[in-house]
C-alpha cells in the first residue's frame, strides 16, 4: 500500500508560488535563493537531490529495484526542474546541460556566484558607500535602498555590522537634516539603522 503513496514533490504545480524569488544574472538574491530552494525541497523529501546523503562504503546497501530507480529519476528531473523555472533566462542559458543531475546544476550554480563574489562585494561596497538622500525622492526610498544594499553585501559574504549602516544613513543626510544628525551623532551608543529610520520618517 505504500508504494502507491503519491510523492509530495509531484504534487508541486507552481513553483513560483513556492520559491517566488527568480535568481539572475547578477546574483543579488542568491542567498535568499538558496534558502528558500533548500527548505522547499526539504518539506518535500527531495534535499538529497541537491545536498546526497554521505555513503559509507561498510556498509552494505540493497540494489535499488527498477521501480526506485525510475522513481529517483524522476524526482531528479523534478528537482532539476525547479531549478530551471526559478532563474532567468540569461542565467540559464549559462548553466544549462542537458547531461547535469538536479545537485550538478546546483553546484554550478554555487561555483557561479562563489567565483564572482569579490568582484560583486566590491560593486556593492561602491554603491553603498556612495548612496545619498539627494539622489531619491524622500527618506522612506533612501533608507530602503541602504537596506538593499546591505542585504546584497551580506549574500556575497560582507559582515555588514548595523553600526555601519547607521553611520551611512547619517553620512548620506542632505544638509537639511544637519540639526538631525549633529544631534544623534552624540548618542551613545549610536542607535540601529531601524530605530534611525523611523526617527527619519517620523
């Protein structure tokens, strides 16, 4: 009776509305991404399609059946599937093989993004420290770029401390908000980025 348990991951119909994040070219997303790709396959017992299962060769493993194999292929395919559909177009035509399991497009999608991390760290790093009110329209956009930003350097690996981006927001202040941040400068500690945002907005 057990064999004609349907699998959850052939029940999945959308994913996007499952992993609603589509990883490009530029890889902002990647960690957020991965993340979320993880968890999904884990609720739907396919996470050794990406991540298998470490073998120890003492011990001895019954030859699968011809029915586990095709079963195995196909949850493979599944896998490999979902990651096809929740990335670009330009991001897959880079990565695409048609020979690739689920965890070999996974993996190159891993080596793509780690070998281009420094570089995207120092293009982030630029943007962040250049970031300034006088280029938005308010402070509610300015401050939401900031965090942006911030999330970016993280997924490439930057420690970004929250210190660090309170010291922006304020170092980005038009001369306008000079009473402003002359005033929470004396502060100590400083306040979190969020508490400063709200005390902008407000």
């Amino acid at each position: 009776m057990a064999e004609n348990k349907v699998h959850p991951a052939n029940i999945v119909s959308n994913i996007k509305a499952c992993i609603p994040i589509t990883l490009d070219y530029e890889g902002k997303q990647y960690n957020n991404w991965s993340t979320l790709f993880q968890l999904h396959c884990r609720a739907n017992m396919v996470i050794n399609h990406i991540q298998p299962l470490t073998v120890n060769p003492s011990v001895a493993v019954p030859a699968p059946t011809e029915a586990e194999k095709a079963l195995t292929q196909r949850l493979d395919d599944i896998v490999r599937q979902w990651i096809y559909g929740t990335i670009s177009n330009d991001l897959l035509n880079s990565i695409l093989d048609p020979d690739d399991s689920a965890v070999d497009a996974w993996n190159r999608l891993h080596q793509f993004f780690l070998n281009n991390k420094s570089a995207r760290a120092l293009q982030f790093d630029v943007q962040f420290t250049n970031t300034k009110l006088a280029h938005f329209d308010g402070v509610k956009s300015y401050c939401a770029q900031l965090k942006t930003l911030a999330d970016n350097l993280r997924n490439v690996g930057d420690k970004d401390s929250d210190n660090r981006m309170a010291l922006q927001l304020l170092k980005g202040l038009s001369e306008d908000y000079k009473p402003f941040r002359t005033s929470v400068r004396h502060l100590n500690p400083l306040p979190f980025f969020d508490t400063l945002r709200s005390m902008l907005e407000l």
